[in-house]
C-alpha cells in the first residue's frame, strides 16, 4: 500500500506540473491570436471641437496635438480623426474638395506629420477619416466630369431627366430622396444631366462602377499611408452603390408622410448592394499588401454602416475573403435607449457575441459626431454604469471626445446657431433640434476659463453652459470622478482577463441590475465581476446565486458616487453586496482557475488509481 501512496503522489505532482504547464502554454497561444487593435480603447476626435491653438473659433490639428498626452493618460490606444482634408466646409469636412490636401482651418501638412511624430512618440495610433461614397460639388473632380472633359465624362453618377413638367422643368430620374432631406438628384444646366447625392447637393456621389475611380481612391489610402495613417474610418460605406437601372423605391408605410423626407422610402435600390463588401474586402487587400510591403502594425480598416447584424458580420469576412477590421457595433445607440432593462442589454449584447465570427472581436460603441451623446440618451446618472459596460466586455472599446468626463448635448444652440446642414436642410426651425447633431459636437471642456479652455476667440457652436462644473480640470482634482473611474476602467483593461477571459453575463434585483464575470484560468486565475445598478433603487443581492462559489471577494473599483470603495484589507460578502441607486461595483475573486483545472484533472487520476488499478 505505501509503495501505491508513493506512487500516487509521484502521479499528481507530475498531472500539476502538467496542468500549470498547459495553462501557461494556453496563455502564450492565445496571445498571439489579438493583434494591437482587437485589445485596444479607440479615442473619437471631432477635430473643429477639439481644441484651437490659433483663437479662430475652430479646433485645428497643433491643438490635437497639445493634447495627446490627455490621451496617453487616459490609457487611449489610437485615435480616429473625423476629416480634415480641403472642404468647403457645407458638411463640415465630410465634403472634400481635396482628398490629399489638409484644409487650412486646420493647418498644414507639416502639422499633420507632427502629429503622427509625436503620436508615435507616446503608442498612440492615428487613424484618419475616408469618405469615399462622394466629393465636394467644388472638387476638380466634380468640375471636369461636369464638363465632360476626356477622361472623368463619367467619374460621378449622371442621368438624363425622367422627361420635362408642363413648364419645362426636368423631372428626376427615380424618386430617391438624401439622407439630408429632399431629390436625391440636383439637374446641372451645364451638362443637362441630373447627378446622383444620397447626401447634400453640394456632395455629388461618386461612380464606384468605373475602375478608374476605384483605383483613383485607392490611391488616395496609398497616399495617406504613405504619410504615416495607422488606419482608415470609412465614411458611410453602405451608401457606395445603387442599382444601375433607375428604379423607384418603395413607400416606407410606417408613418412618415414628406415625401421628401429620408424615412419615407425603403431603400432598397440605393443601400446595402451587394458590390459594397466586394469593395471593402478589395481595401482590405490593400491594406494588407502594404503591411507586408512595409512591415510594421496591421493597418485597420473602420466601416461606418448602420445595418443589420447578418449585414454587418459580412463585413468582417465572406469565405476567405477578409474585410474591415472593425465594423462598427451601434447596438448600444440603436436598439438600446433610456428605459431599456438590463434583461434587454442582455440580450443584445449576448446576441452580438454569438454571431461575431471565428478569430474576430466585436467593438463597443456609446456614441459618435452623428449621435446624441450617451448621458443624453440614457441620463447623466448612468454614464458611468454605460462606462463599465463598453470597457468591460469582451473585444474593442470606443470613445467619443469627452465621454470620459460624461459631457452631455448642449440642448441651448439655437436655430440661428444651427450649423449642420442634416437641421437646416428641411428650412423647418421647428424641426432642427429634433434633426441637428451640433449639440453632440460643442466644444470640450478641459477647464473653467473662458470657453471652457477650448479657444481665445468665438468657437463655432456654443459652449455648454454647465462647463463652469463639469470640466477636465475639475474632475482630475476631485478625489473622485468619472474622468478618474474611466482611468482605472482603462488600466483594468489591460489585465489578460479581460482581453482573452470568458464572459457571463446576469440580470439581478428583479432586473434592475446587471452583472458580468470576466474568467480566465490563467496563473493568478484572477476574475472580474462588474455589478451595474440601472435603477434610483438600492439592492442587495446574492452574487453566489448567479456565478456559483465567489470567494475572498474585493471592491477593485467602483463608480464616483458608490460610497462602497476599493479597499484590499477589506473582503466583501458575496451573498449580500448592497448595491446603491446607479452604483457600479467592480469585484475580483482571488485565484481559483489553476487550482480548479489542476483540482479536476488530480480527481481523475486519484478515480483511475484507486477504481481501476
């Protein structure tokens, strides 16, 4: 019998030698399959409101730069710029007059190439704005296909009228109507031939079925590659084609009566055709081409379209072919809103996750230049609860400006202060708050001085009145902020359990609060639980019911206004974690991944030795 007791620990000691080795070897391998941007916080800039080093009223590109160790600090990854190419500024910057210029308003090319010297300096990528779907009316382009002079005849989309009214007028040639309001077709006396905007009549489409313009525009990526570009964000890519022929689209019936109103029509002729993923996945090629020419960090590609989930994950991948890094994930703007439960965060977060394919990552997104800004949609109270949820789940993180300060939409811009043509199209001053995306665009606010410390002259959209209070400087003096809790959500991140640990997610308190465990049976088997209380109401609740055997439990970080605090000396009861009204908790479990893995596998061997020999 001793010399089997012997025998038997000689066995488990080496089954525990292995398990720790199979676990450190999993660890190794899974390292290898995230690149840089599949574990990295992305950084929205929309660059007018940034910051202005030149009194103009308009941010500009040195003032991204003063700023970029607010980025480094933050623990930010990369940076997308919204456009700063030559524009004449209609739909400010989205219609580019020059692809491969930088507009004066906001410098020089020089200072663009400081920017990408000085972002290399502190590991941070720059990612630029493509918007390739059209031009500038004021583009040489537009100017020289309206002409019809040799070579760009048919570089835009032209039609000849439907036929001509009692008066003469030239009709349309289909019943397409811009995402801007109105014809989606403007009739130029100089050619006699209507052109196709699925945007302002100042943005000519152009025709991605001549090769010479996809090639055109592949040189422009190749340009702005060439200048130092980590990646692109591609700008209303489901816009790209339209059918050929000129076909009417479908009334919507679902309650929109303008006729000249985008909503009143289904697009089914002028969006989402198939030719568009061929288009992505012919970018992508590029890119890849050029990392293995140049070597380096993969060079990302971002897609902008606001589409189904089944459309969506095409463009990630169709077979072999690869597509956009990181199609944009909208599910926390579009199918989730103020008085959403956590039943239903569950659920379309949990969806997302199922059907994000082999090898890729899903990306988070709260909010962007086109959207109300979160703590407007949701309520300022539940900034920081959205917070922990985008840098807490599994895959990318992305922030727009000022998130991390939890600013909201300056709701007091007035219909003479409107900029944004989305507002103004219509001519509708009872409408433009309902339409206008300015009041997601105002200024940051980094300080309490004039302007809020974004510019010496006038800006170009009204500062939020509340900067007085709510402001950068405010919130990195105070003890505790959403500026300080983002921070530590930041450097949470980088921990392998939540780049490559398994995700389980629960609805608690009647489904008031939701709950995430982030797991990974690494050395220290650290995992993770995020508690988030949605409601004005205080909860206690029983972790142990929803995540089984939680032991040696710690507060690591919590919400600006919990009163329960991180604190190492003190062990929290897992059955009875009080939860206060829009608390966020975030609890780590000592060590038991490598003990479970190595308790099992010891089970068996003890089962084989003692019923079987």
């Amino acid at each position: 019998m001793g010399d089997k007791i012997l025998q038997l620990i000689g066995i488990l000691c080496l089954v525990s030698a292995m398990a720790a080795k199979q676990i450190n070897s999993g660890n190794k391998q899974s390292q290898q399959t995230r690149d840089w941007y599949e574990k990295a916080i992305f950084y929205q800039i929309y660059p007018r409101s940034y910051m202005d080093s030149n009194g103009d009223g308009v941010g500009d590109l040195q003032g991204i730069t003063s700023k970029l160790e607010h980025l480094a600090d933050l623990g930010i990854t990369g940076t997308w710029l919204s456009p700063i190419f030559t524009s004449p500024m209609k739909d400010f910057g989205y219609d580019i007059a020059n692809f491969t210029e930088v507009d004066p308003v906001f410098g020089t090319m020089a200072d663009l190439q400081n920017l990408f010297t000085r972002a290399k300096s502190l590991g941070i990528k720059i990612i630029l704005d493509f918007v390739p779907n059209h031009s500038s009316n004021l583009c040489k382009w537009f100017e020289w296909s309206e002409n019809r002079e040799n070579g760009y005849d048919d570089w835009y989309v032209w039609r000849d009228p439907k036929g001509y009214d009692n008066a003469g007028v030239p009709i349309p040639p289909t019943n397409w109507v811009s995402v801007f309001y109105g014809p989606a077709w403007t009739y130029s006396e100089k050619r006699q031939q209507f052109y196709l905007h699925q945007f302002d009549y100042q943005q000519p489409d152009l025709n991605f079925r001549n090769p010479v313009v996809v090639e055109a525009m592949k040189d422009v990526l190749r340009f702005w590659l060439e200048m130092g570009a980590d990646g692109f964000r591609v700008d209303a890519i489901n816009h790209l084609f339209e059918v050929e022929e000129l076909i009417d689209e479908p009334i919507n019936w679902w309650g929109v009566t303008d006729p000249n109103d985008y909503g009143y029509l289904d697009h089914i002729y002028t969006k989402d055709l198939n030719e568009t993923y061929d288009m992505i996945y012919q970018w992508r090629e590029l890119l890849d081409q050029w990392q293995a020419t140049h070597g380096g960090d993969t060079r990302i590609m971002m897609t902008e379209a606001w589409v189904n989930p089944e459309q969506t994950m095409l463009y990630y991948q169709n077979g072999t072919r690869q597509g956009s890094h990181m199609p944009f994930n909208f599910i926390m703007i579009t199918d989730l809103h103020d008085d959403s439960q956590p039943s239903d965060f569950k659920r379309v977060i949990d969806d997302r996750l199922h059907i994000i394919p082999e090898g890729k990552v899903s990306n988070w997104v709260l909010g962007n230049h086109d959207k109300n800004r979160v703590g407007t949609r949701y309520g300022a109270a539940m900034v920081e609860g959205l917070l922990a949820l985008e840098m807490g789940l599994p895959g990318i993180a992305v922030t727009y400006y000022g998130e991390e300060i939890g600013m909201v939409d300056n709701k007091e811009i007035t219909w003479e202060q409107t900029k944004d043509p989305q507002a103004c199209n219509p001519q509708d001053p009872s409408r433009y708050q309902e339409l206008s995306r300015d009041p997601a665009r105002t200024p940051m606010q980094w300080d309490r001085t004039v302007n809020a410390g974004f510019s010496s002259g006038t800006p170009w959209l009204p500062v939020h009145s509340n900067y007085g209070t709510l402001n950068l400087e405010n919130q990195k003096a105070a003890e505790r902020s959403t500026y300080k809790f983002y921070k530590q959500l930041a450097e949470l991140r980088k921990t392998e359990t939540l780049i490559y640990g398994a995700y389980l997610s629960k609805v608690l308190a009647d489904d008031n609060i939701f709950a995430y465990r982030r797991t990974k049976l690494n050395v220290d088997g650290k995992s993770y639980i995020f508690v988030i209380n949605f409601s004005n109401n205080q909860y206690t609740v029983d972790l142990t019911q929803s995540f089984g055997d939680v032991e040696e439990t710690e507060v690591i970080i919590s919400s600006s206004t919990t009163s329960l605090r991180p604190d190492p000396e003190v062990l929290i009861d897992p059955t009875a974690l009080t939860v206060g009204p829009h608390n966020v908790i975030i609890l780590q479990s000592a060590g038991c991944g490598r003990l479970f893995v190595s308790a099992t596998l010891i089970f068996a061997v003890i089962v084989r030795f003692l019923f079987i020999q």
